[in-house]
C-alpha cells in the first residue's frame, strides 16, 4: 500500500531539517569576489556535477527531456515543482550544465551540519530573514545573474516528496526575472511507474522560453509569467500515471 501525506494547506511542511528555524547570521555575506573563493566554488561544481550524473541516473532514474533549449541561454530564470529531497538539489546541475546554476532556498538549508557551510559555496541563495537584508538578497541575484549563471526557483516553496500534482504558488518570486529582463524557463518533474522497482522513474521536462513584455507593467508581467509557468506545470504533471505517496487534505 502506498504511503498517504495528509495535509491542512500547502504551507505544511512534510520535510524538516533538525536545524528549521535556523537564522542567517547579521554578518552574511552574500555576493563573494574573492577569486579563491571563486576558484573553490568552481572546484565544489564540478564534483557536484559527476555526482549528480551517477545520482540522478542510477538511483532516482530520471530522464530529461528538452534540455537543449537551455544551451543558447547566456542566463535564465528557471522554475521547478519541489518534490524531491536530494534531486531538487542535484538535478538542476545536470539541467543547466556547463552553466553553474545558483538555487534560491529556505534558510533552514544552511542549518544542515557540514552541508549546510558548503551549500552556499556550492550555489545556494538563501532567502533573507527579514526585510532589512532583502536589498542584499536582490542584489545577489542580480549579480549572478550578470555573470550569466541561471537561478533556480521553486516556487511551491515546501517540498512534498513525489508529488504528482502542482501546488498554487504566489507571484512574488516572478518578480526577479521582470527586474532583470530574464527568460524564464520551466521545469517539470513528473513520475513514471517503473516495471523494475517500487519508486517510479522521473522524467523531468523543460519548457519555454516565456518571456517579459515591454507594454506591460511589471505588475501585468508578474501576473503573465506566473500564469504561463502554472499552467505548463500543470499539463505537465499529467503525464504522471503512478503516485508513490498520496496526499490527501485532512476532513
């Protein structure tokens, strides 16, 4: 019998870290041009890289299709459903490669013993704590963006592990690639039933580009973005035809 998730809304949390409440410290820096530091980082990609090829392909099985639409891209925002614990980490260095993908994430990630000193390195932006190191947070990605990197967005913001349908999520994250004049891409992971073993096989489709128009406001393009990226989500996730763990709202 597959295991059921019961829920009240989509803001409960099925996955905590044993640090969940941790809190950036005031002093965190988020833009670094130090060239070791720079150097480490481009050291921590590439083994990430050759871990994530052995790691997506032979222990969650997955498939990507539609990748090539990426690789004329000097950089791009890219939304992703949040449905794997690990995946969700590695997949998008195999998604964006050779390009070094920068993953906004929930401070909690960084509260990770040992991983949690090396996610930043690695290209985790996490979200400020409060409004005063918002500024900080957007001149982050703006920088990276600059150094046509790619962003990495899930825009549901709690991970629920294999789930089969998309989740409503706010406008607020469409906000970055309005700002930056970015395309934005879309990323869906769907779950096929294997014929070998009990966790289904991942096929993960990219789609896009979708992109800002100049006689909108950016209210409008917010809106337009968010919609078009919900909607191919949506369709997309009905490819999927085996749940391996169903979620259910609570009576």
């Amino acid at each position: 019998m597959n295991k059921i998730n019961y829920y009240n809304t989509y803001e409960d949390d099925f996955i905590e870290t044993n640090n969940q409440h941790y809190q950036l410290k005031n002093n965190y820096k988020w833009i670094h041009k130090n060239i070791f530091y720079q150097l480490f980082s481009s050291i921590i990609h590439f083994f990430i890289i050759v871990f994530s090829f052995f790691y997506t392909k032979f222990i969650l099985h997955v498939t990507i299709k539609n990748r090539k639409i990426l690789k004329k891209e000097n950089s791009y925002f890219l939304y992703c459903n949040h449905t794997q614990i690990l995946g969700d980490v590695f997949n998008p260095f195999l998604i964006c490669m050779p390009k070094h993908p920068y993953i906004i994430c929930s401070p909690s990630n960084l509260g990770i013993p040992f991983l949690g000193k090396i996610l930043p390195i690695a290209g985790a932006i996490p979200i400020p704590n409060n409004l005063h190191d918002m500024s900080k947070f957007k001149e982050a990605i703006t920088y990276h963006v600059s150094k046509k990197h790619s962003i990495i967005i899930y825009p549901e913001a709690h991970l629920w592990p294999y789930a089969t349908f998309i989740r409503d999520f706010p406008i607020t994250s469409f906000h970055y690639p309005v700002e930056n004049q970015k395309k934005v891409f879309v990323a869906t992971t769907t779950y096929i039933k294997s014929k070998i073993f009990k966790k289904p096989k991942i096929i993960i489709y990219i789609d896009g580009p979708f992109q800002n128009d100049n006689n909108l406001s950016k209210k409008e393009n917010m809106k337009g973005l968010h919609d078009k990226v919900y909607k191919t989500m949506v369709n997309r996730s009905k490819l999927s035809n085996y749940k391996y763990i169903i979620y259910k709202k609570k009576d």
